[in-house]
C-alpha cells in the first residue's frame, strides 16, 4: 500500500470517517501491541495486560485523530507509541496510588474481543520469549531493533538516535533479527 493511499485513508478518518478509521488503526495495531508488551513487562502484566493498554490507546486515538498533524512517514504510529506510553504511565501512577480499581488484576477480556485465554496465553509466552532473545542481543543491537520496530522510528531517525550512519543502522537491525531468528529457534526447539 502507497504513502499516497494512506494519506487518503487518514485524512477520510480525520472527517469522520468509521470505516477509514478502523482501517487505519488495524494496520498499526500489531505492533502496537507488541511494543505494549515490552512497556507494560512483566510486573505490571499482575494489574492490566498490553491488550487492554491496546484498547485504551486505540480509543483515545480514535477520539483525537481529528487533530492529528501529519508529519511524514510514520508519524501516526510514533503518535499511537505516545498515547499508548502515556497511558502505560497513568497506569504505573494508578498502581502506585494505590487505587482500589487499578489495584486489582484485570481478569475480563475487553468487550469484543475475539482472544481466546489460550491464544492470550501462547501470546504472551511468545512475547515473553522474544524478549528473553531480545534481552541476550548486544546492547546496540536490541536498542536498534527497539527504535527501529516497537517505536516506528525510520531508519534516519534511528541513526540520529543512535549517533551512527544509516548504513551502519541497517547492519544493526540486520544482525539484531539474525540473532533475534537464532535465539527464537534455540527456544522452540
């Protein structure tokens, strides 16, 4: 899909558009999600799980899309990273104020859902495994990856991040998912 039939998709969610939105959220929707599952971690796995983050980002999302600014290729998902990382941070004050709500374990799958708590399970112990792997990759290397994949970030806004050339970015992330492919095979076999 081209960058000009996205724009057409965002701008006709940005007037009101459902369809369009719901289009444009479920693209970015997968790795949102995976990048939830690194923000929210383990610890606070005890009190909400990244679906239900997953939720709340979308719905606030929906919500402010009209104001969204369009800054390039992939602005909308680096705008869904910082929803979704503000609410990871209420969550984390609301754990840490001791509200009776957010206190206790989310034990309700979201209204709607279509996950079965087995498929909920087998996603999380392969979320778990990929950042196991992630966790055993040079330092460099899984920063890139992090950059690069669960933020959305370009190659040149990685480099940037990185302090290093774009080329020397692309051999990173290339070497990151060999070892990331290397660590997930030893895991599963």
């Amino acid at each position: 899909m081209g960058l000009s039939e996205t724009r057409e998709i965002l701008l006709s969610a940005q007037a009101g558009d459902g369809a369009a939105l719901d289009e444009l959220l479920g693209r970015h929707q997968g790795r949102l999600l995976a990048f939830l599952h690194f923000a929210v971690g383990q610890d606070l796995q005890l009190f909400f799980q990244p679906e239900d983050v997953l939720q709340e980002t979308l719905l606030e999302a929906a919500k402010k899309v009209p104001g969204f600014e369009d800054r390039g290729p992939a602005s909308f998902y680096r705008w869904l990273v910082a929803i979704a990382r503000f609410k990871v941070l209420e969550a984390r004050r609301a754990i840490r104020a001791g509200k009776r709500a957010a206190a206790r374990p989310m034990s309700r799958e979201p209204v709607g859902s279509l996950t079965s708590p087995s498929q909920r399970a087998m996603r999380g112990e392969r979320a778990a495994q990929i950042r196991d792997v992630i966790h055993e990759l040079p330092a460099h290397q899984a920063r890139a990856v992090r950059l690069r994949y669960l933020e959305g970030r370009t190659v040149a806004e990685t480099a940037a991040e990185l302090k290093r050339t774009e080329g020397a970015v692309k051999m990173l992330v290339s070497r990151a998912l060999d070892g990331l492919a290397t660590g997930l095979a030893r895991q599963t076999s």
